[in-house]
C-alpha cells in the first residue's frame, strides 16, 4: 500500500484520504467547468450529508445545479422528503432517483431545460442558433453516476460496477433532449474530519473494504443499525433481542447464520461482510443513515 496513493488507517478505524487521482479529478472538474450549462450533484440517497463534497460549493460557485438523491428506494419516503425540502430552503432542487431502474431519470431532463431556459432565450435574442445543453456530472465514487448516464443516454455508454473507481478520465456522452453531458470519476475530499462522515461512506462503498478493517467497520454498522434501526436489525437476523453492545449483537448474528469455524470459534470476517452486503442491497431494510435534523 502506498502512503501517497490509497487509504490511511489505524487500528481504531480512523480513515484519511489523499489520493493523487482525486487531486487530478478536482482539477478535472475546474478546468472544465467552463464548458458546461449544469452541474448535476449526484448524493447517496442513505447519506445526502456524508456524500456531499464540501469542494463541490466552492468549485461550482454560481453555476447552475441540481443535487440527484440516488437510490432513492432504499429510503423510507417520509426520510426522502425531509432531505427534499433540507435542500429546497437552500434554493437547490433535489430530485429523488432511482439510476439503476431510471425512477425520475425523466425529471433530470425536463429540470436541467427549466434551469437553462433562460440562457437558451438568451441567446435566441442575440441571433444565436440552438445548441446542446452541457451538463457535467459529480459524485463521490459508487454513487451511481455511471448507471445514470446510461439511462440518460438509453444505452451502455460507460462503464459501471459496484465499487469505486469504476469511471476513468473525462468522457463526453450524448443524451436525449438535446443534452451532452461530461462525465467525471469520483471525487472525494483530502481529509474526513468528521469520522462519522468516514464511516458512512465506508458502509456505503464509497471507500473500498479492501483497504479497510472490514470485521471492524461491520461492527461499527451493527452498533449504528443497533441505534437507528433496531427492529429491523432483528428482523433480518431473527434475533429475539438486541445485546447490551455491538459486539454482542454481531456474535448473535453469527450464531444464527452459523458463522463458526472449525473451532467452533465465530467467523467475524463473515459476519461483517454479509451484515455490510445486505445493508448495501437494502436487504436490511429501508435505512437512512443521517436526517437533516441530525446534522450542522
């Protein structure tokens, strides 16, 4: 593992960040923000708050935005809608989307033509002919950014795949009404200062198990479902009762999954890894991992 280029960790799971990619990316999406009309903010549905780039304000200053809440039916509605009008008051319009079905991909378009109607009037006035509307994608990794081009574009124009770091380099893409749209990978921020940030994105895969402590980050996720969604938790796992800790939880989850080694010992790594999984592909249940109410 490189010092420059992959994750950082400790034994208590503390995740920094500063890969060499991610610094080219920021440049990327600079650069170029000259060329586009829009800039779609793609966030995970389950955590707006932690997938949201704080550098996306910044490098987008007053360009034209639309924030996407993907995967959306992951999410209890009542826990959507609260995110919604989080954003509304912002003067943002948040769309709820499904990527991978293409739920609300159709309000993509129609709210990036009502964003830029303006402009294209504009330049009607000034004798100008009709041209495609730009838009530039973002979004930290695994968010689904590729699976949304290729709805939006009504083929498999890019490349997708549960993990991140899936899209390579700048890549232009038609789409329909009219639009052309700049792909760009995934882009993170230099440093978590709020662990629990790290955390989040790390149970959503943004961050790649393979460079962390998985048994470790399975059981910070039990402790948080422990909080937030109890009855779930043990629905799932068939467990009559919660322990009084994670650690507690997670051995009765192995117990009733028969997760145990030859030794009769638990198999933690499988513990974690099925817990992590499943909550990953809404098996869990319908889970959002911060509100508004509990941020700021």
């Amino acid at each position: 593992m490189s010092y420059n280029d992959e994750y950082l960790r400790d034994d208590n799971l503390n995740i920094n960040w500063y890969p060499g990619h991610m610094k080219k990316t920021r440049e990327l999406v600079q650069n170029n923000l000259k060329l586009v009309d829009v800039v779609i903010e793609l966030l995970d549905a389950r955590i707006p708050f932690s997938s949201k780039n704080p550098d996306i304000d910044r490098l987008v200053g007053d360009k034209a935005r639309i924030v996407l809440l993907n995967k959306a039916d992951m999410c209890e509605k009542a826990a959507i809608d609260a995110w919604v009008a989080y954003y509304a008051k912002q003067g943002v319009k948040a769309i709820p989307i499904n990527a991978m079905t293409g739920t609300g991909v159709n309000k993509v378009i129609s709210e990036c033509k009502a964003v830029t109607r303006s402009m294209m009037e504009g330049l009607a006035e000034k004798g100008r002919r009709e041209r495609a509307i730009r838009i530039m994608i973002v979004g930290v990794p695994n968010v689904g950014k590729s699976s949304l081009i290729n709805k939006l574009s009504g083929r498999r124009s890019t490349q997708t795949g549960d993990r991140p770091g899936v899209t390579k380099g700048k890549q232009w893409v038609k789409i329909r009404g009219n639009m052309e749209l700049l792909d760009t990978p995934g882009i993170l921020w230099p440093k978590f200062e709020d662990q629990e940030v790290a955390l989040n994105l790390a149970f959503t895969r943004a961050i790649k198990d393979e460079i962390l402590d998985v048994e470790t980050l399975g059981l910070r996720l039990i402790e948080r479902l422990m909080e937030i969604a109890p009855e779930s938790l043990m629905e799932r796992y068939k467990l009559d009762s919660l322990g009084q800790q994670g650690i507690d939880t997670m051995d009765a989850i192995g117990r009733k999954r028969g997760f145990i080694l030859g030794n009769r010992e638990l198999d933690y790594t499988r513990i974690a890894t099925t817990v992590l999984n499943e909550f990953r592909e809404g098996k869990i249940g319908k889970i959002v991992l911060e509100m508004p109410s509990n941020i700021g």
